[in-house]
C-alpha cells in the first residue's frame, strides 16, 4: 500500500481539496511553489503515468481535466503539471500521481514524489 492508498482510505491526514469516485487531490506537504497540489487516481493499478496512459487513457484524460480546474480555481489558471516516471526522474511514490504547480514558480519547483 502506497502512502497515496493510506491517505484514500483516511489512514493518513491530508488537506484534500477535490475528490470524486475515481480521483482524489490534496496539497503536498512539501510544497515547491505557492500552489503545490498532487492529482491522484484512486486505483493502484498503475505505478506511473506511461502505465496509465496504456491502461485507462480516459482516466488519464479525467486526471488532467482536475487538474486544470484546480488550476482555474487555486490559481490564475496556469500552471505546471509534472508527472515523475522512475526512480531516476524523481518519483519515489510509485501509484501514479501528477504534481500541479502555480503561482510563481522558480527553477527548482520540479517536484519530486
């Protein structure tokens, strides 16, 4: 079970700003820029995004379309949407997730889950 399972199933606080049956979202407790959201599925099926755009491309889709709204409503409406895929490219949570990131973003705000 990832820590992204636990806080699904409330075993683990976090400050969830959007759920549906399918998609959960909450702050980072880490956060790299002033809006530091993570987009979450609620299925442990896929480990990263390339699994997931393989295996259920509309959820996928849903994904991104939360985090646009979270964007329009959190922030101005743009942002940076970052997917980390492997170990080396900074995921260390691996139940797929994007990193929504606005609201005056600097060189290191990459994220890194």
């Amino acid at each position: 079970m990832s820590i992204f399972s636990a806080i699904i199933a409330r075993d683990i606080p976090a400050d969830i700003v959007f759920e549906s049956d399918t998609i959960i979202a909450f702050r980072d407790i880490a956060p790299r820029a002033p809006i530091h959201l993570l987009v979450v599925p609620k299925s442990e099926a896929y480990a990263n995004v390339v699994e997931l755009a393989a295996g259920d491309p509309a959820l996928l889709a849903e994904l991104v379309s939360v985090a646009h709204d979270l964007a329009r409503e959190h922030a101005d409406g743009e942002f940076r949407l970052i997917f980390n895929t492997g170990a080396n490219a900074g995921q260390s949570v691996f139940h797929v997730h994007a990193h929504v990131l606005a609201g005056g973003l600097t060189e290191g705000s990459l994220g890194g889950e």
